[in-house]
C-alpha cells in the first residue's frame, strides 16, 4: 500500500515513519512542495499530520486558517481530483472545548465549542472536509488528546524535568480526570482505520484517564525518582491562577475523553498500558541524559 505522508518531521510522525514498515511511505513536506507539484499516481492512503499546532505565545489567527484549514482543503481536493481512495485527518479533541465535568466526558457525539484559533481552524476543515466526501473519496477524522511517547516535546518534557530536578512538589491531591494518547497506541489506531477504511469523526484515546497527580506519580516511579507531592497553598494557586491562569488550567482542569464507540466500529482494542507508554517516555529521556553526560 502506498502512502502519503505530512508532517513527517513532527514527532507523531516521525515515530509512523518508524512504527508503520508495512506501507510504503511517501514523506511529503507541504511547506516546501506545492500541491500542484505533488505526485499522486497509485496512492492508496493520505494521513494528514501536517499543520500549525497551538502556539503558546499566540500566531496570527488568519494562519490557523490557511494552514490547518486552506491547505488541508486545497490538498485533500486535489487528492481526490487524482483518484486517491482514502483521506485520514488528524484533528484535535480540543474541537469540544477546553475542559469537562469529572463524570461527563466527550464522545464522539459531543456538540462542539472551539475557543481558540487552532481548535476553530482544525473543526472548519473538518466540516469542510466531510464536503468532499463520497463513495469514491472517504474521510476519516481522528479527534486526539495530547500524545505522548518518546521524544515528546512541549508540556509534558517540561514535567519530566521538573520532576527530575525536584524532589517536592506543590501539585499533590489533583483530583481531576484528562485523558491521554500513548503515541504507539495511535500508531495501532492508525494502521486500524487504514485497514477499515471507515469514514467519519473518531476518538483515540487511552482507555483510562489520569489525575495530574497520578500522572506525576507515575513519572516519578519510571523516572525512579522519589518525590513528596503536597497540595498547593490556596494563596499560591490563586497568585498563580492571576498570573498564568494557563498553568493552572492545564494543571486543575479536567479533559475527558469517551470513545467507547469509536473502538467498537473499529473493533479496536489498546495494545499498551499507561505504564507502558509512560516507560517507554521517560526511558528516552533517562538514555539521552545519560548519552550526554558520556
């Protein structure tokens, strides 16, 4: 099977380069290579990981849309024009808002709120996406929480380090719920819809979700790090709540996710526990500090 891929370079692809010997992968850099200059001839399969995640210090919103949106149309169009079969978009659960009610997780048919000009801009090319759709050019859409695995950069690296580097933290007795996505978990997913080739909204997710304090717990013991989590003062959480209520959100808030159905249409089953994946992430980090220290 011959496979375009998009953001190759990123680490969701990066590691389908590694994990997905089965196809013969097309690596396609559509910063670089116009659409009109992309060769599709006996192309089976587009997985679109290509775009503009959120930026912590912000993007022009107009970006957002030419990106995650205009290009994602423009390619997947020409796509079809071509004749490929299948086009499978990595979106973002974040399409259903910022935060859920412990008890109360999305699911695959939860009404949709974007906030910000990511999540808006993956959802408008979702819907514009479904438009293309017909018996000859199906669509998957795959909805997904952070991912995590070796070699994950952003929020989760800044934990691991600062667990490692101290012993006590602020951040004990959390009692949200947010849901994860171990990156070879998604992998396996991913081979799944391909061989499926189902169309419609799908959720990938590991099947239990964690508090921030059990995620640092379990950071800690693979990190085989010993660490006193104490709950944070009161004063202390709001000053920083005032400050850099992004922190605390993030931190306090809870994220869950259901997708229940998207495992039984799928006949998919996780593969890897939590641990598993949280290994195989801190393992990565424990070998390169130990490579640089050589």
């Amino acid at each position: 099977m011959n496979l375009i891929l998009t953001g190759s370079s990123g680490f969701i692809g990066h590691q389908f380069l590694k994990k997905a010997p089965e196809y013969t992968i097309i690596p396609i850099s559509l910063k670089d290579t116009p659409v009109d200059h992309i060769n599709f001839n006996n192309v089976d399969v587009i997985l679109h990981l290509a775009g503009l995640a959120h930026q912590m210090n912000g993007a022009p919103e107009k970006e957002y849309f030419k990106i995650n949106s205009d290009l994602t149309i423009e390619f997947a169009t020409k796509a079809k024009e071509k004749g490929v079969k299948h086009f499978i978009f990595i979106s973002t659960a974040k399409v259903f808002g910022e935060s859920t009610q412990i008890g109360h997780p999305f699911n695959e048919r939860s009404a949709c709120f974007p906030t910000d000009p990511y999540s808006k801009s993956k959802l408008q090319a979702e819907e514009r996406l479904k438009m293309l759709e017909d018996n000859n050019f199906i669509v998957s859409i795959i909805r997904i929480p952070l991912v995590y695995g070796a070699g994950v950069k952003g929020n989760l690296k800044s934990l691991i380090n600062l667990i490692r580097k101290t012993p006590i933290l602020p951040l004990g007795q959390i009692n949200n719920k947010r849901s994860l996505l171990y990156v070879g978990t998604l992998i396996d997913f991913l081979k799944k819809v391909i061989e499926k080739k189902r169309s419609g909204v799908f959720i990938a997710c590991d099947n239990t979700a964690l508090s921030s304090t059990q995620l640092i717990r379990l950071l800690a013991k693979s990190l085989n790090k010993k660490i006193i989590l104490f709950k944070m003062p009161f004063f202390i959480k709001k000053s920083v709540e005032l400050f850099k209520p992004a922190i605390i959100e993030r931190l306090y808030d809870s994220f869950e996710l259901d997708n229940t159905v998207t495992n039984q249409l799928l006949e998919f089953s996780p593969k890897y526990s939590i641990e598993e994946g949280i290994k195989e992430t801190t393992d990565y980090y424990k070998d390169n500090q130990l490579n640089k220290s050589l």
